[in-house]
C-alpha cells in the first residue's frame, strides 16, 4: 500500500515529533487535539504552579531544535510548553494542528480497502459542534500515557463534595489560590503530589499527605555537588541494572561482578538517606533503589523533606478508606478534616477511540500494552504508536521512535515475522513483570533502560548506535546528549543511496561461466 495521508492522534511530544518526521518524509499530515493548546502534559491549562521539568535542560530537547541557553538547569512548566510552541512553529507543524477536535472513533475502512476511518467531533466550549469522517492511510497514535486523570471512587465522595468540599487531579489544579488558607489533604507520591504537598506547605492552613508507601526520591544535586544527569542518565549508569538482553560487560557485572552492584546502589541509597534525611522524615521505602527504579522515582521538590520534618506537611502512611462531610477517614481510623482533597494518583492508560477488534490486541484484559519496540502491533495493520512508553528522555525516544516507523512505513527495515514479533514481546513483558514488578506501569515503564531501548531502534534502522566514536569514553560516561542523534535522517538517506548504489552496481556485473 501507497501511504500519502497521515493522521496523528495528539499534539504533546509525542504528536509533534511525529507531525515533523512525517512532514519532512514528504506526507500529508493532519493532527487533532483535543485542547486548545498543544503541549499535552505541558499544556499550559494542566500545567501546576510550581511545574517544573525532572530533566535537566540539555537532556530533554529534540536533537536538532535545543532549549534555549536563557532557560534555566531544570525548565518550568511555562518554558517547555513554549519550547515546544517555537519548535511546532519552527518546522511547520502548528499549521496542521486542529484544535478542538476530539477523535471519537477510528475504524478500518470497510471491505479490503486498506487504511483508516477516522471520526472526530469539533468542540467549543466542552460541547460538541459539528462532526465529521476522514479518510487517512496510516494512523499514529499519541494521546499518550498520561491522558486520563485516575480518581479512586471512594465511598462518601458525593457527600463531601455536596457539603462543599473539592476533589481534584492534580492534572486539573492550575491556580495555587484554592488552597490558601485551606485544609488539604494531598494523596500519592508520585511528583506531581509532592510538588503540591510542598505546594500546600507554604500556601495552605494544613496540609496532610496520605501515601501508601514512600519511594525513592533524587535531589537536583548528589551530595550538594553533581548534577543528577552525570548520576541517573548516562550510559555507565545504566549498565547497573540488569537488561533482558545483557551484552558485552554488562554479562560479566550482573555475574560475577554481582557484589560490585549491591555495593553500587547501598551507597546510592546511604547518600539519599543522609542528604534528605529519610530516617528522620520516617520515609525510607522498603525496597532497595535497584527494584523501585522506574516510572516513580522522581526528583525531591526544594524543601520537601524539610517541610515534613518541621511538619508543615503531616506525612501519614496509609489510604483513604472514606469520605465524610467534612473530611476523609483514614484506613487506620483517623478522621481527617478537609476542604480539598487533590489527587496525585497517576492516569489510566487507554485507547478509548480504537475499534475493540484492534484494542483488544494493543491491550489485554489486565491493560497490558502490547507493542513490538513499543512502536507497533503486527496485527494492527498501518497504525503505530508513538509515545506509549515511559523513559528518561521523553523527547528523545519520541522522536527516534517516529524515525523508526517512519522508516517501517517506507519499507526500509527488515523486521522479524509476525509470528517472531509477537514472541519478543510476550518475552519481554514476563521478564518485566517477573524482573521490573514495581516498574511495570502496564508494560510500558522503560525506565531506566532508555540508552538500551534506542539502540535497539538504531540497530532495526541499520546504523550505528555508537554516536560519538571520537570519544567513547565520553558516550559511556556523560549524560543522554539528544544532538548526537540530529543526522539520523542524513545518515539513513547515505545509507539508502549506498544501498542503491550496490544494487545497480551488481545488477551491471557481467557474470561469465567457465565451462
């Protein structure tokens, strides 16, 4: 099939990396958004007080469109969603964003006609305006991971909320004043609920933290001194936790140099527990760093620890059993009194818009995503999946990934059969959910294997996953550096052009038979 028509699903990282990979091929792209800005979990009516970037600068750009030096180590909320503003303006993508538009369903097209339906329903003002159908030859998804708020329905709710009390997302909170001079009561540990637990700290008349178990949290700074990115997000790093695929001297550390290991994270954790300090805040997690590491490990806000010690946040390790009129009962007992209640527990992963045909394959009955490179389903034909994975470097995996399926639509790959497909990912899902169980976040949790998950997107494409052979010691050692990746599509094109170049050089080779 003659792919000309793309539809992208989304306008966040995801969607408009996706939008300019595609764009630049030579496509005709449409993108829907559902909001009114792009940026998606950036997007300035999500975005917090206080929102900040986990990554530092230079670590979380696109490859060939950097940050700019006046931004500080680690962006607002405000910055990246400019940044990205200027970058879809930049490359022409803003012109094909349509705001406002829902996709309500995406179906194949009837008969054996190959390709997509896909229904959208204009909105203003939360209500629906008109509808319409396009027709597209390839679909990328992008709504993302982190699309729909998850609120526990907890008994009570209604009552508290019908007595005048306020439930909120933390994906919803977008004005700090709601909470001056109020009781609030902040559920999760997640980043975005210990940014508004320190939020509320300084803000609120009381603020009360309910959590279900304490995870490990990173300061800005190891020891006061080293930036995290030389700590967490370089290759030599990574090389520490054990991938399903061990190679070279990764084999030799998670064997025989398995005491090397323990003594590596021991000393992470005893520099977290001194420098913050946990023991004195009661808030050591149970489980060694090297299990916990993944999707929740996140940078401490400036303060919090601080905070709780002085018990400006009340710290309480339990769920809310309830609620009541005037507040929430605790699981241990405890009523607790509260005009807010903010949520900070995460977001449910779906495709609600998808033909249950194809969902069905993408997700299994306990939600598992199902995706080959986290990119495509073998049996999901000419739709792929941008963004449905979590990593270190968000921008970075995004945009390699579109490279990859721009690369996959043309043919340019040589992939493992369909059969073969679906088998590395069964593997690869048993070995994270027997290996990776508390980072496992439907499947999709990479973390902190995103220097291994590139490379294997490099190595499908056929080019080098060494990207700075004048200095390997640098690549090992230094953090994610996203400019090492900007020439991916000249290298690609030298690389089609030299393949070429043999075949008809082979094809002119005259061929003589001694008889």
């Amino acid at each position: 099939m003659t792919v000309k028509q793309v539809c992208v699903i989304g306008a966040g990282v995801s969607g408009l990396v996706s939008a300019k990979t595609f764009l630049e091929e030579g496509y005709e792209v449409t993108v829907f958004e559902k909001r009114q800005g792009l940026g998606g979990v950036w997007e300035r009516s999500r975005a917090y007080p206080g929102l900040s970037s986990q990554n530092p600068r230079d670590t979380y750009a696109f490859s060939d469109y950097p940050m700019p030096a006046s931004y500080p180590e680690w962006p607002s909320g405000e910055q990246i969603c400019a940044y990205l503003e200027s970058y879809a303006q930049y490359f022409g993508v803003a012109e094909k964003i349509q705001f406002g538009v829902k996709v309500t369903k995406v179906e194949r097209k009837s008969g054996n006609t190959p390709g997509w339906m896909v229904s959208v329903s204009f909105q203003e003002d939360g209500k629906e305006i008109r509808k319409q159908n396009y027709e597209f030859d390839f679909v990328i998804v992008c709504n993302g991971l982190c699309d729909i708020p998850y609120i526990p329905n907890l008994p009570g709710m209604e009552e508290f909320i019908a007595a005048g009390g306020q439930v909120i997302h933390t994906n919803n909170f977008n004005d700090g004043s709601v909470i001056e001079g109020k009781r609030v009561v902040v559920v999760g540990f997640g980043k975005s609920a210990t940014d508004l637990a320190n939020l509320a700290a300084t803000k609120a008349k009381e603020c009360t933290l309910v959590f279900r178990q304490a995870l490990w949290k990173v300061p800005n700074f190891f020891l006061g001194l080293f930036n995290i990115k030389y700590i967490f997000l370089t290759r030599f790093a990574e090389t520490w936790m054990p991938y399903h695929k061990l190679q070279g001297w990764e084999k030799w550390l998670h064997s025989f140099g398995k005491p090397l290991v323990w003594v590596f994270w021991r000393l992470n954790e005893t520099i977290l527990r001194l420098q913050f300090p946990l023991d004195a805040c009661g808030m050591v997690p149970k489980q060694p760093i090297n299990k916990l590491i993944g999707c929740s490990i996140g940078l401490a806000p400036q303060g919090f620890f601080e905070h709780v010690r002085a018990g400006k946040i009340r710290a309480v390790k339990t769920k809310i059993n309830k609620f009541f009129a005037s507040g929430v009962e605790l699981d241990n007992g405890e009523q607790v009194h509260a005009d807010i209640v903010v949520f900070g527990t995460g977001f449910l992963q779906n495709i609600p818009f998808l033909e249950e045909k194809y969902y069905r394959h993408v997700f299994d009955e306990q939600g598992t995503i199902h995706l080959y490179r986290h990119l495509i389903h073998p049996q999901v034909p000419q739709m792929g999946f941008v963004g449905y994975n979590y990593t270190f470097c968000a921008q970075l995996s995004a945009e390699i990934g579109a490279r990859w399926l721009s690369e996959y639509v043309k043919g340019n790959m040589a992939l493992p059969s369909q059969q073969e497909m679906l088998e590395d990912v069964t593997a690869e899902l048993e070995w994270r959910k027997k290996d990776r169980p508390y980072a496992f976040v439907s499947g999709a949790c990479l973390i902190p294997f995103t220097f291994h998950y590139i490379d294997e997107l490099i190595q499908d494409m056929g080019l080098s996953t060494c990207r700075k052979p004048a200095n390997l010691l640098g690549e090992l050692m230094m953090p994610a550096d996203p400019s090492a990746y900007k020439n991916l599509r000249q290298e690609l094109q030298a690389k089609q052009h030299s393949s070429l170049n043999d075949s008809a050089i082979a094809a002119n080779i005259e061929v003589s038979t001694v008889s």
